[in-house]
C-alpha cells in the first residue's frame, strides 16, 4: 500500500518536473504556456503512461481544491 503512494508520488514529481521544463523551454522561445502543457498532457495521457490510485487523485484534488481557495483569500 505504502509503495503505491510513493509509486504514485514519483510519477507526479515527474509529471511537475516535466511542466516545469516545459515552462522554461516556452519563455525562452516566446510560446504560450498553457498551449505546450496542454500539448503535453494529450501525449502522456493517450499513451497512459501514468496510472494513479483513485484514492491518491482523490486527496491529490482535495489538496489542490483547498490550496485553490486559500491562494484567493
């Protein structure tokens, strides 16, 4: 159990280091961000490569949800 979170939590670092690079590479040539990300995000998901623990993107979105909010109050 506990290797499938940090299974899962290897392929999100991996994941955030991927869009990390991806912002680089589209400030250094000028490109919109969220065009790349997005271009990206249909390349790992139609080959699957990544497969999360529904539990995992069930706390990993509530996670997000509240970060979310606090971020706009």
């Amino acid at each position: 159990m506990a290797l499938d979170y940090l299974a899962s939590l290897s392929w999100l670092s991996l994941l955030l280091l991927l869009g990390v690079i991806i912002s680089i590479i589209a400030k250094r040539f000028n490109l919109p961000k969220l065009l790349l990300l997005i271009l990206i995000g249909v390349g790992v998901g139609a080959f699957s490569i990544f497969e999360f623990n529904p539990e995992f993107l069930t706390g990993f979105g509530l996670f997000a949800l509240i970060m979310i909010i606090f971020d706009v109050t």
